[in-house]
C-alpha cells in the first residue's frame, strides 16, 4: 500500500484510524499533512497498530 500524498483538515493525513486493529506492512506513508494531528498515521480510542516492514517518513502535523 502506499499512502501519499494527501492531506486532511484535521487528522489523519495519511491513515485515519479510530478503534480497531490497524497493520500496516510493506507500505510506505510519506508526505501527507494534516491541520491538527497525525500528519502519517493517526490512531485513537481503543485498539492497537502494528507496522511492519513499512517506511513513515516526511509526514506533517500542525500540532501533534
């Protein structure tokens, strides 16, 4: 998979997760933004993330 580039007003401007498992393997997630937090990958509430043989790199955030 490869996420990139996007963008998004708020969160998650590459992967956007809330809940849930989430894997990411083989994939790469760079240059993506987002207006409040998780410029790559932006997981919240309950759940796990695994990445796996991936590249996140050159992502942006405006606060986290």
């Amino acid at each position: 998979m490869q996420a990139s580039p996007n963008a998004a007003t708020a969160g998650g401007g590459g992967i956007y997760q809330n809940c849930g498992t989430l894997t990411v393997a083989d994939s790469t997630v760079s240059g993506n933004t987002a207006g409040y937090a998780g410029g790559g990958i932006w997981a919240l509430g309950r759940g796990s993330v695994a990445v796996t043989d991936s590249t996140v790199s050159g992502n942006a955030a405006a606060y986290y």
